[in-house]
C-alpha cells in the first residue's frame, strides 16, 4: 500500500529534493561544494533570523549529536544549566549533561503542559551559565514561550540554548529579537530533507564561548567546524548528499522567508485541528507548535492501535509515542509535503476508527 | 562538463543506488525498516568475515565519528593505546586520543612506506591495551600489514582497533582471521553510497568491553546501540536514506562475496597501474592498497596542479592531497562504478599531460 507520511521526520519530501537524492554525489573538496556550502550557511542565517556576526554550522549526526555538541561545547563540569524537562526530548539534554557530567537543574512538567513563567522565580537563575529548552517538546507537542525564556536568559545573562528541531519554520522564532544563542535543527523535519545533517546557529557570545572550550570530543569539537566553515568546508566528511538537497530546498524557502512559512504551517495545523476538535480526542498539549498535532483518544481506544489502523488499513502514517505514553498520544505531524487533501483524508479516517 | 569521479569519497555510485536516493523516505520506527536493518547487519558481519557473536552497529555520522566512538568505548585515562601513524588517518586517531584525553603511543612512519614489524620490538607491548591502525592510510595508500598486527595483538592481548573505512572489500581482511575486534567503515567508500553512514563491527571481546564502558558522550555511547540494535533499531534517528542505499547494495554485494569483491579491486588496481607504470610518476606506497592508486609525479609538475587540469580541461576527478604532500602525491580512487574503460580515459589524458 502506498504511505503517506504524517510523522515528525523523516516526513513527506517535495520533488526536487527527491531529484536531488537521485544525483551522483560531487566530489565535495572543491570550490563549488564551498560555494554551495556557504549559500546555505548565509540562508539558514536569514531564516534564522541570527544577529550579526552569527555562524551556522553543519554536523553529519542526527539532532541528538548536534544537542550534544552545543551543549559540550558551553559548559563543563565547573558550570551548572538549568533545563526545561517536559518530554523526552528535555530528558535527552538531561542525560546529555549526565553522560557529560555537567551540573544541571531540570524544571520538570507534567507532559502536555508549557512552563509557567512563574515557577522560574523559584530558582536561583544566577547561578546558572545556561538554560536549555527544547522550543518545541516533540514527544507532547507543546510549544514554549521562548520569547519570555529569551528574555530571563537576558536579564540573568544565561546563554540560551534551543533545541529547534522541530520548530525551525514552523513555528515563529527569530535569534535576534529572542536571544538565542545556539539554534539546532536537523535535516528531517521541515526542511523535509534526509536525515544525517544536523544545523546549529551560533550567536557572536555561543561563537566567542566555543573558542575558548576545551572539548574532548574530536568530532563534535565545534571549533574547527568554524575554522573550516569560514571558506565553506568542513573538518570531516559531510553528509553531502543531505546538503545538496538543503542547497536546493533553500532556494525555494528563502523566497517566501520564514514569516510565510511559519504562517503556512499554522494554517495547516488549525486546519487539521478545526477538522478534528468535535471528534472524542483531546488536544494534548495545551500550548501546541504547528510542527504537529498531538492527539489523545478520550474514548477508550489504544493511540497506539489507532496508530496501526491508520498505517495498516489506510496507509496513513501517524507517529506513535513511546513509553507511558504509548497508549495516550499518537502525534500527527504537519511537516513536509502535505496538502490540504492529505489532511482532510487522513481526518476521514480517523473518524471512521472512532 | 560531466564529471567522473576517481575519488575517494564519494565515488561513482551504482544505478540502483541512484535509483533508492531519489525515493520517498520511510518512517523508520516500524517493524518494516527494523527487518531491513537486522538484513544490513547479517549481511555486513558476513562481509567482515566476523567471528561468531559479533554485532555491527550503524551511526548517523562520517568516518571519523565511528572511530571516535570506537576509541572512547574502549578506552580511558587509565589505559595507553599504541597507534600506527603512516599520515593524516592516523594523526587522527592520535588527534581524538588527545581529545578524549586517552594516553597514547605513536609508531610514527615516513609517509608511503609500510610498517616494518621488527619495529614493534622496540616498545613493550604488554604495555597497552588497544593496538589503533587504518588498515590503509588513505592519505598515502599504503596497506598495512593486518594478519601480522593481529598476530601481535593476540600475542600480547592487546584489542585491535582496525580503520577499514577504506579498505573494506578492497583489501583482504578478516576479522576472525586476523583478530580484529572493531572494524569501522564508512558508506562512501567501496559501498558506493551516500556518505553520512558510519558502521562498526565488533567482536564478542569488544561488545564485553563496551558494556562495561563509562562513556563520556551521549551520542557515541555505543551501549545504547547495542542494546536497540538487538531489535533493528537505534537510539536516535539513523541515516535512514543512506540505510535504505546499504540494503540495496548488500544484496548484490553478499552473492558475490568478500574474495571476489577484492579480487575485482586488485584487478582494477593492477590494471590502472600497469597503465601508468612507464610514466614519470613513482607509485607513492611501498605497499599499496587496491582502494586507490597514490601517483607521485617525477618530472617537475606539481601533483595538485594535475588534480585541477583533470578536473578542469577532462572532467576526470581524481583526488588532491592536503598539507605537506599537496604538490607530491595526487590519488587516484578505484572504487565506486568505474569501468576498465574509465581507466583507460583516465590513463590517456594523465599521459597528455605529462
């Protein structure tokens, strides 16, 4: 049966990048793959919406190396970071410093719900070098309010990390006006590319802070990644297929600017949303991004064989959760080559399960 | 102009593996893409020639990645690694020591020339735990000699961690024959795929270590790949394209075999360098592996010099050197899809050139 993807990534991919996917790689130590390179860097810049004097550097790893990399790469065993846990993906920065052995605090939530400003009065936010937050929480669909964060990290002089995976474009996010200082993103999620390339955007003070780090990882060393982005390579070999897909997805992205993206993902997620609400789920983020629905079945039935249903009987595929919420949340995701059609299509089906 | 490459990475890829890049993604936590990666790791140990017991892990990252995490996996500040330093690839596992902070030894040889074994008297080699070598200095082409270093290793107990990013199914190895523990490779090698895909196969004695390891990064701690491993999976998203390319390739490439995989690139190897061999260029490596053929030029010219007039007047991309050796030693790459009669062109327009 023929799939389509509602997932959170990889999701549905547009036609030129599957075009792209299907060209014999360059050769990548030339000037034109530097050229290429630095178009994307100065593009993902601009979507960014980073400072002057910012820097995006791209990583061969999945989101999670990138996290680990920012967060390697600013802190050590001296400093202390204060996280925002509302999902497994905050847990993943938690075990992130674990594994790393950096001090942190997590502000744990109930999943599906965002932070409350007020709880932040309750720490001492001086004596943190950082806060780390995911914008989006992927495994629940909440949406934080990085804007407020942005501005406690400004008052108390933390830097601020954010984990944009799934928020990157679809979800309105500006570096400058937000005081982000490093941004990651992944190849897999709204750039609806492969996966295996990892984006971080790096604010001057992130920029200034990797010079000075003394890191013990050799491929994650973010340093040289500056020095040889400067004339648009990188230390290792780089996912050079992913790139010449991001190179071309960019071109198309950059016209339209991340205000327009963002708008168009939010008209998709209040379409499908408006398609669903009288059906017997709950929204279960109570903040949601536009990345994706996550939806809670109130009557009874498993989200996880919903999820099954879906895949098996209609080939529409949703993204289950895992863990204890296996039973309790199947995520629909808004990402990619979705049309209006596919989201009505897919609401059909989820009625006649109910 | 069209271009073809004689490169190291990426290589000239195979048309079915075109074919596979220029397809819709799947969603990749399902029983479907476990199947399929359960599939790469049967046929990869089979490749490896892996004793029993053995596992092969699959990581979103390039080369150096993988040996990273080999390194870190099985190593600490505690124990003192002995490395084999015949260029660049071998500089980087010094470098990645130095970074993880892990004691080390460097055997340190004249770029091109092979290791001679009496050398290893010179150092007391129940000293170290891990012996650390690139089967083939890819920076040079020189070959090392893998079935005597694994005699040494098992001699002295030592765990030998062997860089076949190169090499694999273009020289002869064998893990359980030559006592290889860890073997890395990499997808943009002699697999002709996608780079982005780091693989690495390790024997029970490895897997015994890595469990009981401490490690230090979230991303390389190859536990958790092990563990998820056991049901076709990974902790973070994988290189779910480049996978899909492996499965493809792997069936094609398991019916054939190891011995007649390396049988096909010695001829290659043989044949290009008969090609040349009356020209005034000395072959760089004393002991040559069959990836590539490291061409020194006698007669004045600089060898980047006859990099870029390939590149520029012929379309032929052969690949430059960095550093010191930049206008020694260009390489030309055997690997990938590239016919006796590419060799041929090759062979004429180095010839005009000279």
């Amino acid at each position: 049966m023929k799939q389509k993807l509602f997932t959170v990534g990889p999701v549905e991919m547009y036609p030129t990048t599957l075009k792209v996917g299907g060209e014999q790689l360059p050769y990548f130590r030339t000037q034109e793959f530097s050229d290429l390179v630095l178009g994307c860097e100065r593009s993902i810049l601009s979507l960014a919406d980073a400072p002057q004097d910012s820097r995006a550097i791209f990583l061969a790893a999945s989101g999670t190396g990138a996290m680990e990399a920012a967060v390697i790469n600013s802190l050590t065993s001296s400093d202390r970071a204060l996280i925002v846990v509302g999902g497994s993906f905050g847990e993943r920065f938690c075990e992130i410093c674990d594994d790393a052995e950096i001090p942190y605090d997590a502000i744990r939530l109930d999943p599906g719900t965002s932070l409350n400003p007020a709880i932040l009065k309750s720490y001492d936010l001086g004596s943190y070098k950082a806060l780390l937050v995911n914008a989006h929480e992927t495994s629940t669909g909440v949406l934080y309010d990085i804007p407020r964060l942005g501005e406690v990290c400004r008052k108390y002089g933390l830097l601020f990390i954010v984990d944009a995976i799934s928020a990157f474009l679809c979800d309105a996010l500006s570096m400058k006006s937000m005081g982000i200082d490093m941004l990651i993103t992944s190849s897999q999620k709204a750039l609806a590319l492969a996966p295996g390339l990892s984006i971080i955007v790096l604010s001057a003070r992130a920029i200034n802070i990797i010079e000075q780090a003394h890191v013990h990882s050799h491929y994650f060393g973010l340093k040289k990644y500056l020095l040889d982005g400067t004339r648009g390579q990188t230390p290792f070999t780089p996912a050079v297929g992913v790139l010449l897909q991001l190179s071309d997805r960019l071109r198309s992205l950059e016209k339209l600017g991340t205000y327009a993206l963002v708008e168009q993902s939010a008209a998709r997620a209040n379409y499908f949303r408006n398609l669903v609400k009288d059906l017997p789920y709950k929204f279960f983020a109570d903040h949601p991004s536009n990345a994706l629905t996550a939806l809670s079945p109130q009557n009874g039935h498993s989200a996880y064989d919903i999820y099954e249903i879906l895949k098996d009987k209609y080939g529409f595929v949703v993204t289950p959760n895992g863990g204890k919420l296996k039973d309790i949340v199947f995520r629909v995701g808004h990402m990619g080559n979705i049309t209006y059609e596919d989201l009505n299509a897919l609401a059909v089906a989820i009625k006649e399960i109910v």
